[in-house]
C-alpha cells in the first residue's frame, strides 16, 4: 500500500507543478483576477496534499498503525479530487455552483489529517 501512495503523491506532485505552470503561463492572461486567484488556491492545496501522499506512503512502512494511515492517505486523495478539482473547474468554467463541492473536499482533506492524528496515536512504535 505505501507503494501506491509513493505513486499517487509523486504523480499528483507532477499534476500540481504542470497545472500551476498552465496557470501562470497560459491562464493569467485569460482569467480574471478573481478566477485566476481560486485556480492558484487549487494549485497550492493539490501540492501541499501531494506531499502529503508521498509521506502517507512512507508511514504506511513506519507505523503500527497502518489502517488508519491509509485511510487518511485515502481522504487526503479525496480531497484532492473534490477541493481542487472543484476550483480548477470553477475558475476554467466560471460555473459558481461547481463551488458546492469545495467544502466536501476541504472536509475530506480535514478528515484524513484527523486520521493521520489517530495513526500516530494509535501506534505502538
């Protein structure tokens, strides 16, 4: 399992670097700056999560605690997904609704540092 989540995060990693140099290079010009500035939000939370999988994967070899790690490795992917996928949408569509769905993904993103919190709690070593 800590090899999937070397491979999610390091892929993920790569999807938020690209998409930020899309966004700075492509998109600026043709965003406002309202838009372009929840695109960036999207971009930020994507690495700092991505970083985040890369060490779940490292954690599942570490702790005792393994289920609960990736359970948290799970629901920070989810949150990827909903939070700042939900942006990039947002801000590429400019369709407001799509926004609905950025609290469910900053719930999961919540819910899985949580799970990580209980990992650590939870391990015998």
């Amino acid at each position: 399992m800590g090899k999937i989540f070397v491979i999610l995060g390091s892929l993920n990693a790569f999807l938020a670097v690209s998409l930020g140099a899309f966004g700075a290079h492509g998109l600026k010009p043709v965003l406002s700056a309202e838009m372009f500035a929840v695109y960036q939000t999207g971009v930020s939370y994507h690495l700092f999560h991505a970083l985040a999988l890369l060490i779940i994967g490292i954690l599942t070899r570490l702790l005792t605690s393994f289920r609960w790690v990736v359970m948290a490795g799970w629901f920070l992917l989810a949150g990827i997904i909903l939070f700042s996928g939900s942006l990039y949408v947002l801000s590429l569509s400019g369709v407001h609704y799509l926004g609905i769905v950025t609290p469910i993904g900053g719930s999961a993103f919540l819910i899985g540092w949580l799970l990580l919190v209980w990992a650590g709690i939870k391990a015998e070593n």
